[in-house]
C-alpha cells in the first residue's frame, strides 16, 4: 500500500500564533501515525524562483491515514491557529508503492 504525504508551503504572518500552532501540532500528528520528513528545511534553490516559506513534509502509512489526521476533531480544534498564523497551502499526495 502506497504512503499518504501532507505536503505544505506555508508563509508565517504571525509569529507569536503560529508558534502555538507549532507546539501542539506535534501529538495529533503522532496519534495518526505520522512523522515529520521536513519541517521547515533548508531550502537550497537549484532553479527558478523560489518563495520564502516554510515548507513541511509529513509521512502516514496511507493516504486515507493522512486525511483522517486531517480531518480529526483534535486537528480541526488547532487548524484555525495556522490559519490565523499563515498563508499557503496543505495537499495529501500519495506515494509510489514500494
């Protein structure tokens, strides 16, 4: 079964709230099963233009996974501080079976 991936490019607009966003995002994501692969990198352009955001790369064991954590009452209650906090964007990708 193929992987479910949360990819974001996320531009901080308040730093104060999105730190909070930051603490507690943490526990739901491990209660799904999810990892983080990159949270906010070192972005090294090789080509084009690049915005200035942070980018974050979680991992689950599938999509569906994914997008249960997404959709679970303990993300949706921290969500609006992100989205208070941000702009950007979230997608669910999925991964190339293995």
């Amino acid at each position: 079964m193929p992987k479910g991936y949360l990819f974001g490019e996320i531009e901080i607009t308040d730093a104060a709230g999105y730190d909070e966003y930051r603490k507690r995002v943490p526990d739901v994501i491990a209660a799904y099963g999810g990892r983080y692969l990159v949270r906010g990198g070192d972005a090294r352009p090789l080509d084009g233009d690049m915005p200035q955001r942070r980018f974050v790369i979680l991992e689950f064991d599938s999509p569906e996974r994914a997008s249960e954590f997404y959709h679970s009452a303990a993300y949706q209650a921290i969500l609006p501080l992100r989205l208070g906090a941000s702009r950007g964007f979230l997608c669910c990708l999925t991964g190339v079976p293995s």
